[in-house]
C-alpha cells in the first residue's frame, strides 16, 4: 500500500503540486489526469523520491525516506518521459541494468534468475528479437519498451509510468497498456501512470486523479470521473460531447 499524505514539491522556485493526498492499495491501477503543466510529473518524480518534499509518503506504512535508494529501487520504478542513451548498450544489456538493485556489487554477473526475468519481459514486449541490437539504432518506439522492459525487470512493488505510451504507434500503445495491466494482476503490483489519451486512460486504470494547477481536484473510479462535469472544467472542454461526437463520426463512416 502507498500513501501520499499532504505533498508539496517543486524545484527552488516555488511549490508544483500542493497538498496533494492518496492512498492506493497494492494492486491498484492509478492513472493521473490533467492538462500540461499541472504538476503530473513532477508527482512521479516526487513519489520516487527523485525530488525533495514536505509532507509524507509511505509504502506499508514505512516513509520512503527511510529507504535507501537501492532498496527503494526495488519497491518502486519510475520510467520517465526523459529517458536517455548514456552508453551505446545492446537491447540486452540495457534490459538488464533494471537488475542492478538485486546485486551485490556494480559488476555482478547476471544470477539465472536475472537473466530468466530479463528474457521473459523481452518476449512479453516484442523485443527479443532486436536483443543484441545497440539502443542509439533504435527507432522511438523500440527504444520505448526497452526503457520500460528495463522499469519491468526491476521487479518494484509501484511502476511510475510518464506517458508510457510515447512514440509508440496505436497498435503498440493498446498492446503495452494490455501487457501492463495483466503484469500488475499477475504480480499484485501497483501501477501509477501519467496518460493524455483519455480513452486508454478508461481502459487501463481502476482509478483516475484530477490534477489541476498543482492540486488534486478528484479522484475517484473511473466511470465516476469521466462521466462528471469536473473533467471539463480541468480541461476547459466538454469532453464527454467531444467525444460522443466522434464516436458518431466513426459510426457514420462505417455505414456508408
């Protein structure tokens, strides 16, 4: 279980999110919502402890600052809209750095475990067969799921996911979110994640948080949130007729 309780954090000019409060029970599927700039990222970078803050944050009831970042590294994993290339790795061995938490030391060999692991997230992602291509020859959508092949071998308790599905193409973003949804069942594993496309945030997530200006202004189940006039007054749109509005469209093309 996590529990963020009171959160404020920023970066030196001023507080981002603001006396932000959750709690998920593990297992859970969380997707946060609300327009640029409003503080989502900035929440992920805060709940992994990536960020300085006031207030608390929990996992079982022990704060995250108590944790060192090895061991918080195997709790929680945060696969972030910035991830770069720093060395010119194949597939492989960039999959198996999100094994460096279970190590003794920076340069243990891969254990059998590690490595059955890392196999198997390859194949679940598709990317098992690119293994020994090195990653600066990657396409944006490729380089995508080893990043997140790499958060997965990690093996955390909580996935902090921002915008997982970027530069990935439909089929793939509907395919990763199907993957991510039957790892977190199967593995009782939590997932918090930062989506834009409405419709694959009500398909993924159990629960949905509004964000606006920095401050958490609903959260709720899904079908409670979507359906509410509070989406359109964080988004400035009505949404829901938007969005009606092109079901009708796909509806009329499929007719003729």
């Amino acid at each position: 279980m996590i529990e963020v309780k009171d959160v404020y954090a920023g970066y030196g000019c001023g507080d981002v999110i603001k006396g932000i409060s959750f709690k998920l029970e593990q297992g859970e599927k969380l997707c946060i919502l609300g327009p640029n700039g409003c503080g989502k990222t900035t929440l992920l970078k805060t709940i992994s402890h990536i960020i300085s803050y006031r207030g608390k944050i929990t996992l079982d009831g022990a704060d995250i600052a108590s944790f060192s970042r090895k061991e918080l590294a195997k709790k929680i994993a945060l696969l972030g809209q910035g991830a770069q290339i720093y060395f010119p790795y194949t597939v492989y061995e960039t999959v198996s750095l999100g094994r460096y938490a279970y190590a003794e030391g920076f340069f243990k060999n891969l254990s059998d475990e590690d490595k059955i692991i890392t196999e198997n997230i390859l194949k679940k992602l598709d990317i098992w067969n690119i293994k020994n291509r090195i990653i600066d020859e990657l396409s944006g959508g490729q380089l995508q799921r080893v990043f997140l092949a790499r958060t997965l071998v990690q093996d955390p308790g909580i996935i902090l996911l921002d915008e997982p599905t970027n530069h990935l193409d439909l089929k793939h973003q509907i395919e990763l979110l199907e993957y991510l949804s039957i790892w977190a069942a199967e593995n009782h594993r939590t997932v918090i994640a930062v989506l834009h496309d409405l419709n694959l945030a009500r398909r993924f997530a159990d629960t949905a948080a509004l964000i606006k200006d920095g401050e958490l202004v609903s959260l709720g189940k899904c079908e409670s949130i979507f359906s509410g006039k509070t989406l359109e007054d964080v988004y400035g749109l009505d949404i829901r007729t938007f969005m009606l509005e092109s079901l009708k469209n796909w509806r009329g093309n499929a007719d003729e």
